[in-house]
C-alpha cells in the first residue's frame, strides 16, 4: 500500500480535488501517476472534507456500481461536502440524486423517450440544423470561434427542440446551466438562484405543454404512464431541468474538446475526413481520450467497503473519476494515442451501473452528426491559433474552452 492509501485520516492528502488540467486540454498528469501506483486514494476537497478519489477502470467500475455507494447519502447530516454551501447533490428530485425505486420509477417513465428509435427519428432534423449552422459559418468572416458558434450552439438547439423550449432562450439556459454545473466558478448564492429561476422556467413550459401538448419531450413526459402512475409536477419540472442542461452541456463540452483534439492532431482529422465510415468509432475513441468532464460525481459509503486494496469506512466519500478510467493502459494499448482506426475502444465517458446515462443514446447521435458534418463540409479544418494559446475554463463539471479560433 502507498503512503497515500496509508495515511492516518487525520493527516492533510497530498492532492487537492479536483485535480487541474494538463497543457493542450490533456487529463491532469496525476492520474497516470495514481493509476499505477494508487489508483484508490485520498484527496481534500473545495470543502475542506475528505474523500477516495478512484482512477483505475476496473476500481471506478466498481465504485459506480456497488449498491453501497450512494448518491443519496450526500444528503445525511455530517456527509462529506464537496464544496461549503449548497450544490444541485442536495436537491432530492435531480434525478442523478435518487436512489432506489423512486429513482427506479422515474427511469422506467422517461426511458420510451431515449430509446435507439427515438435517436433515428431525431437524426435527420439534427443533421439539418448541423448543416444549417455550417452554412452560417461559411458565410461569415473567418476565423470562426468554433466553440460558440458550432459546437456550444447545435447541442442546445437540438435540446431546445427536443424538449420543447425556444431556441431564443439559449443564453438564459447557458447562463443557468455554468452556475449549476459550477463547483468553484460560482457562489452558493448563485447556484441556488440559478436553480430557482430554471426552475420557474420550466414549470411555466410544463403548464403550456398541458394546454397545447406537442411532438416535443416535454409533451411526452406529462402524458408518460405506467401502471397508471404518472410524473408529478415537481417530477417533471427537474426532469425538465435534467433535460435542458445535462442534454446539452455534456455534448457541448465533448463536441469542443474532441473537436480541440481532432485539429492537434491533423493526421487522425484527414483520417474522419477520407474515411467517414470511421465516424461511430472516432465518437467512442474520442469519448475515451478526451471526454467531457474530468470530474467524477461524488458517493458517500452506506456501509464498509473495500475497493482494491483500500478499506473505505462507512460515512466516507468515494469520486469515482469515470474519465481517468478511459486513460489506464490496463485496458487501452498506448492509450495516450489519439488512434481514431482503434478497434477496441472502453471508456465509462456516459457512466455505468444505475446512473448510467439515460440520453447516451441520442448524446452519440448528435457527436456523430457534428463530426461527420464537418469532415464533410470543411475538410480544410485547423486551428487558427497555436494550440498552446487556447485558454480552458475551470471551476466547472465539464470541460470546455473560453474560445476556439479555427478556419479552413
């Protein structure tokens, strides 16, 4: 066992979580280290609490799920905090909070909407508004700022659409999402306002929905039934929210980083480009190596535990780092290659066990289309600065640039 894994609970851990970013966008260096050594080990959070922060494949496998891992728990008194003040891990109804049959109940309800039909259905209509955004580009100067203007841009236009709320709305719902999505971006008073006004938002669209219902997701819930048990309206409003800023923001910060990745790397960009039948297997790879997020959703023990060769005590939290995982060569040869003709490609970029991602589906779907846009329309495709120039927000769940100059 490390001196990480054997240091005494009172003793300060060495990392500080979440751990930063390395240069060009790359996973924080220390996760190799861990992998290797430790990949179970103990990091302080924003908070000043305590937690095991998971690294390995295997190891994060396994902290997502075992059942005595909980979300839920984050709301006992005493639990662990991942920062001071309130955060969206104490609302009950969010549906990535719920354990258990409600969260069960819930899942079965919406499950009709994100089903394989459902993504072909919206195909089509995600491929024309990829064209359409691409025509805007190609008719305005250039560079282009690629992250505002294509890949921040389809994703929550398709959601608005999908969900039922106008497109105008988008800067409302970008700004409610950065202060939801915050972990250190954003004030305790900030978050909770956010998720006041999103709130109010989508309970007014719900109250339309039922006068004028539509083909639209929104429309779908309120009339969704099982065994004549229905949504309530609490329900429906924060799977509403659920929708708006989890359907887009993950795909948005996916579509950015994979996009940075793909113009660093010009070689596997001419690949997708020659080879558009690559496209399902480039998403995966690029899902693996440069995923949305390298921050993991935080669990507290329910009872004892052990994970790899480290005890975790009941009342601890567990970080299941699902990103790191797609990095450990225990898994990936040479995993950090960029190699969009990998045949074998694991990550757990959309989660597993109960909190497996219930839109990955439709999420594939639309990184599918973007990529494949794009190879086809401008192949000519790089960046328009050095890549050491870009600049990478922090304080968030995803990871997203504040610009992304391209051209062709």
């Amino acid at each position: 066992m490390s001196e990480t894994q054997a240091s005494a609970p009172d003793q300060v851990p060495a990392d500080r979580y979440p751990l930063p970013l390395a240069p060009l966008a790359e996973p924080p260096r220390r996760y190799s280290e861990l992998r290797d050594k430790c990949p179970v080990t103990k990091v302080s959070l924003p908070s000043g609490d305590t937690a095991w922060m998971v690294t390995g494949f295997d190891e994060v496998i396994t902290a997502m799920t075992d059942r005595r891992l909980s979300r839920a728990a984050l709301r006992d008194p005493g639990a662990p905090r991942m920062i001071p003040g309130p955060d969206f891990s104490d609302n009950p109804f969010n549906l990535l909070n719920q354990e258990g049959p409600d969260h069960a109940r819930l899942r079965r309800l919406i499950a009709p909407a994100f089903t394989p039909h459902k993504a072909r259905i919206w195909r089509p209509r995600v491929e024309r508004i990829a064209d359409e955004i691409v025509d805007r580009l190609e008719a305005g100067p250039r560079p282009v700022d690629l992250h505002h203007e294509f890949a921040a841009l389809l994703p929550i236009w398709v959601i608005c659409e999908m969900v039922g709320a106008p497109i105008e709305d988008r800067p409302k719902l970008q700004e409610w999402t950065d202060r939801l999505i915050s972990v250190t971006a954003y004030t305790s008073e900030q978050r909770l306002a956010a998720r006041e006004e999103a709130a109010a938002y989508v309970a007014a669209l719900v109250a339309e929905r039922r006068k004028d219902p539509g083909e639209d997701l929104l429309s779908a819930l309120i009339t969704a039934q099982d065994e004549k048990d229905r949504l309530s309206d609490r329900e429906l409003v924060w799977l509403g929210i659920n929708l708006l800023v989890a359907g887009h923001d993950t795909t948005v910060s996916a579509l950015s980083r994979g996009l940075f990745m793909l113009m660093r790397h010009p070689d596997q960009w001419r690949i997708l480009c020659e080879r558009q039948e690559l496209t399902e297997r480039a998403v995966e790879e690029l899902l693996r190596y440069a995923p949305s997020s390298e921050i993991g959703f935080m669990r507290v023990a329910t009872d004892a535990l052990r994970i790899a060769d480290v005890d975790v005590a009941k009342g601890e939290a567990v970080i299941p780092v699902m990103h790191a995982a797609g990095r450990d060569p225990r898994r990936t040869e040479d995993p950090d290659r960029l190699d969009l003709t990998r045949e074998e490609i694991q990550h757990i970029a959309f989660g597993a066990g109960v909190h497996y991602c219930p839109g990955a589906g439709v999420a594939r779907m639309e990184l599918q289309v973007a990529f494949s846009c794009l190879a086809r329309r401008l192949p000519s495709l790089r960046l328009a600065v050095p890549a050491e120039d870009v600049r990478w927000l922090g304080g968030l769940l995803t990871v997203r640039p504040e610009a992304l100059p391209a051209t062709w």
